[in-house]
C-alpha cells in the first residue's frame, strides 16, 4: 500500500459553496501532483444537498418553510439522495488519491464507514451498515450519511456525522432511504464536544487508510474518549 502524507484542515463553519470551491481547488492539486492528501472537518449551516440520484420531491419543504426555518438548498455532483447539513454535525470531505492501490469504489466507502464505526465505538456507541445502504447505522436509526465523488481516482465529498445535531430539519427531506435518523448527542444521552470527536475520526481515518505521517491543527488521542 502506497503510503502519503495526509493534511488535516480543520475549517470550524463555512458554507457550502465555499467548501465546494475549497475541494475541488485540491482536487485539482491532488491529481496534478500525487503527493499529499487532505481531510477537510467543518461544520456547515443549515443545508440541503441534492446528490445525483435525488427526485425532485426529496425536499419536502417549500420555499417558504426553508426562509423560516434558515436552510438553503444546493445541488450537488456527489452519490446519494437528499441529506442534511448543520449546526452540530461534523462534516468530513477527504480529497485522497485511490490510485494506484485503492482503486475500488466499493471498498472505498466500506473504509469511510469504518472509520465512522470506529470513532463511535470509541464513545461506547454500537453502529453497523446495512446491507445494501450507504452509511452508518444504530439500532435507533441512522447516525452518518456518505455521498462521494470521484475523478481520476481521486475523492471529494465525504461523510456527514451527527454529534449534537437538531434532528427535527430531517422532517422536512425524505433523506436517503427515508430511513429514521439519530445522533450522538441522542444516543449518549448528552452534550458531545465537537472537537474531540474530530480528534477521533482523524486518528481513525489514518489508521484505516494506512496514512504515512499527519500534518496540520490536529490532536492524536490514545487514551478512552471524553
């Protein structure tokens, strides 16, 4: 396995379209060079993402309901059906090189699930995949979406997990599969820091893709989580 430098950009809030600009400006670096990867953790405000397999009833809301209730609506070249972004989630957008070793869409997004199951599992949280679904699952619903996509093997997007995220902006979208969804902050039965949890999944994300060293704002954890 080919082992790279892995940069992680912690960028705090942004919106959508300026993270959109941000990937696809690595992207380009990503593919021109091979040399390093990236890892962008941020958190979004209130968004809906419009992924390429989405119908256009999936957002339920109407253009009045979305002014009151703050959400803007963005289509998008990523996998998937219609998703929430917000306030309490961590969003992670890795821009890696597959190639030459990881060429395999499929395993590719087992991995980011992998390293969602992990990170949960570091807060005592049991979650699994479902056959034939995208994402990571608990028995009270859906706790991270994955949309992602590729160009000359190399990725933009990512996942979505739900920490300390309001759960009722889901009521107006028919997410994914319309399957129930929960988060974190619902499972443990309180508050998560946002910034620990990014500390896990950056430790998890390089110990399942084998990354070689991590640079950038970031906090390597060994002990249980807080």
């Amino acid at each position: 396995m080919l082992k790279r430098t892995l940069e992680v950009r912690r960028l705090v809030r942004i919106d959508y379209p300026t993270a959109l600009v941000l990937q696809k400006e690595l992207e380009r670096e990503v593919i021109e060079r091979r040399e390093r990867d990236f890892l962008l953790l941020l958190e979004h405000p209130h968004t809906y993402t419009v992924g390429r397999r989405a119908k256009e009833a999936g957002v339920l809301a109407t253009a009045e309901v979305l002014r009151q209730i703050g959400v803007e609506v963005f289509e998008t070249d990523r996998g998937g059906k219609v998703t929430y972004h917000g306030l309490g989630q961590v969003v992670g957008y890795p821009i890696i090189s597959l190639s030459p070793d990881r060429e395999d869409v499929h395993k590719y997004v087992r991995d980011i699930e992998e390293v969602l199951i992990r990170t949960l599992a570091d807060y005592g949280i049991e979650a699994f995949r479902i056959e034939g679904l995208t994402g990571v699952h608990t028995a009270e619903g859906k706790v991270a979406a994955i949309g992602i996509h590729i160009k000359r093997w190399v990725t933009t997007h990512g996942f979505a997990l739900n920490v300390n995220t309001d759960l009722s902006y889901f009521n107006w979208i028919i997410a994914c599969e319309g399957e129930p969804v929960t988060s974190m902050e619902r499972l443990l039965g309180r508050e998560v820091p946002m910034a620990k949890v990014e500390d896990r999944l950056i430790r998890n994300f390089a110990a399942v893709f084998g990354v070689a060293e991590v640079t950038g704002d970031i906090e390597m954890p060994a002990v249980s989580a807080a």
